[in-house]
C-alpha cells in the first residue's frame, strides 16, 4: 500500500504502518498534553504503544485463521481505522471466509475480557468519549477501544470484517462478485455517513476514516471483478507481445533512447537466450539519471528477475504474482524459458475493458 512503510517482521508477515496512523497518534496526544501537561502526555504514549499492539493482534488474528486455510498474510498495514492483513488470497469457502473474518474482533473481545474481568476494571463503551482525558485510567480506556474495535469492525459492510462476513453469507446464495457489490455498497453508504457526521461535527478523524472505507470498498469490488472475469481468460491473452528489451550491460543512455522511443514504462532486462534477468522501470531510470553520481549499467539499477507464468497460465496466476509480490510485471515464458510477452497491471485492465468483461 502506498504511503505505508516496514517497521519489522511478525510470524512471517510484514508490519507496515500507513503515514494517516500518526496523524490519530497526534491528535489523541495533543489533546492529552493540552489538558493535562507532560504527565498526561507520557502516559498516552504508553497508551499508544499499547493501542498498536492490540492493532496487531486483531490482524493477526485474521492472518493466523488464514494460515490455517493455507494462506499467507505478505504484510499488515495498520491505519486509522484499525489496519489491514493483505492475505495473498481470499477463502473461497463463505464459512473459511467467514471464520477468518471473525477472528479478528474475536482477538478484541478476548482483550476486553481480559482487561475488565482479569482486572477487575469497570471499562464503559462511554469511556471512547474521554480517550484523551488523562483522568481515566489507561486500562479502562484501552479496555473501551478494543471493545469498539471489535463492535466497529462488525457493521455489515466493506471493509469492516463484519462486511466480509456479510458477502461470505450473501454468496451463499448468488454470485461472489454480486454479494460483493451489495457488501462494498453498503461500505460505501457508511463511508457518507461518516463523511457528514464528520463535517458536520468538524472531526477530521471522521473525515479521513470515511476516505478509507470508501476507496477500500471500491477498490475490494473491483478486484473481486477483475478475477472473476480473469478466471475465463489465459496469460497469453493479456500479454503485451510488442516490446524493447535491454541487456544488463547496456548503458544507461541507450535505456534513456528506449524511453524516448517507446511508450514502455517497464523494459524487460533478459540474458543472452532471451530469458529475463530483471525488470527496469521509469521511475528507477530517472532516479539514476538524477543522482549525483549516475550509475554507468542497466544492472546497477534493474530490479531482480520477475516472477514468470507460462505462456496457458491462468489469467488469475498472473495477477497473484503482480499483487503478491507488488511486481512491476510478470514474465510470460515458453517452454525454454524464454520470455515472449509480459503482464503488468495497465494492460489488464484495458483488456478488461476492451473485452467488455469488466463490470
């Protein structure tokens, strides 16, 4: 995800947080420093910690439900409205989907439950009104918020867990691209909801959670489309056959002439039997050009060898290694290893759209 960066590995799963998390970090901290001084503002920091660490739990739990299921969870990316477990693929069965949406709020409630049952603290959902009041006590709030995190994340709709559970049932009964349309739908009423109650109320915490809730329902229909359209179609049918190549020893100005001359934003790096090396893409070739001191060779700043399908792939094996492994293109080979096309994400959506088959 975007504006996300790594800050450590967790039972095989990348943690990654989003830049937009700091910014509900600042803002419960300032106010505790506003009202209540240094103390305050050191006891929300532990607050904090503490917060992001019932964050992750509750994506782990998914992940590890998932892992039961045989599938891996690439990364967890915590954002303002709790955060979000990338599984590198869905269940298809509704009740593994099911299971694994639920295992996130379960992990919340087990807190909860511990916290005011272990305890012995008297934790009201009407403490998330006083979260930045240094009055209360940081158990009883930490309490509340893993109880609203688990109430939140159970509306029926994309992308709280309960919208997944919501599509998990629907597609018991019509298509999974259907039941997704109406889940995602509903993410994005709730998305205005909150957009009003946050202008209305003048919270920008509001405001940024109902961006996210809105682009990621969109986003999740989307891509349950596109797969279910993929599913029909073979890796040779969306590959681009028409294409420059570079050598890992060309210099960098005969990629800059290549740039010129193509609309390519990916040029295939292959040996000398044609098989791919690596993938060298704008962005990394102006970045060299800029620096202070260029570099002189392709392979200097090339990225390593693509991941590959073959030529009667799967459509969808395509896209599992563009979003799995956040490619910049997928080589498509023949027998020999040699590549004849590749796959990035632009040209499978004009496919897409062009074939009439997204929608």
């Amino acid at each position: 995800m975007t504006w996300s960066f790594p800050i450590g590995r967790l039972f095989g799963s990348e943690l990654r947080v989003h830049a937009t998390f700091f910014l509900l970090l600042l803002w419960v901290g300032a106010v505790a420093y506003a009202e209540g001084g240094p103390a305050a503002a050191v006891e929300n920091v532990l607050f904090i910690v503490a917060l992001f660490a019932c964050v992750v739990a509750h994506e782990f739990g998914h992940a590890l439900t998932a892992r039961r299921y045989g599938i891996r969870t690439p990364d967890i990316t915590l954002l303002p409205i709790g955060g979000m477990a990338r599984l590198e693929r869905l269940p298809e069965k509704p009740l593994r989907e099911i299971a694994v949406a639920l295992a996130g709020p379960a992990v919340n409630v087990a807190i909860w439950a511990a916290l005011t049952l272990i305890t012995g603290v008297q934790s009201q959902i009407d403490a998330l009104g006083a979260i930045e009041d240094p009055g209360v006590g940081i158990v009883e709030r930490l309490a509340a918020v893993n109880l609203f995190l688990a109430l939140f994340n159970l509306l029926p709709a994309f992308p709280m867990d309960g919208g997944r559970v919501l599509r998990a049932v629907l597609a018991m009964g019509m298509s999974r691209v259907k039941a997704t349309r109406v889940a995602a739908g509903a993410g994005q009423v709730l998305a205005f909801l909150f957009g009003f109650l946050g202008l209305t109320g003048g919270n920008p915490i509001l405001l940024l959670i109902a961006v996210f809730i809105f682009m990621a329902a969109a986003a999740e229909r989307s891509d349950v489309a596109l797969r279910a359209a993929a599913r029909s179609l073979r890796a040779r049918d969306a590959m681009i056959t028409s294409f420059e190549s570079l050598r890992r020893d060309d210099s960098l100005q005969a990629a800059s002439n290549a740039l010129i001359r193509t609309t390519q934003h990916e040029f295939p790096v292959l040996d000398a039997g044609g098989r791919p090396e690596g993938v060298l893409t704008r962005g990394a070739l102006f970045t060299a050009l800029n620096s202070a001191q260029p570099p002189h060779h392709v392979g200097e700043i090339m990225a390593g060898p693509p991941p590959s399908v073959a030529l009667t792939a799967p459509l969808d094996a395509a896209l599992d290694a563009l979003f799995q492994e956040t490619a910049a293109a997928v080589a498509v080979v023949a027998r020999d290893g040699r590549m004849v096309g590749y796959i990035t994400r632009e040209n499978i959506g004009e496919l897409m759209v062009v074939s009439g088959q997204e929608r």
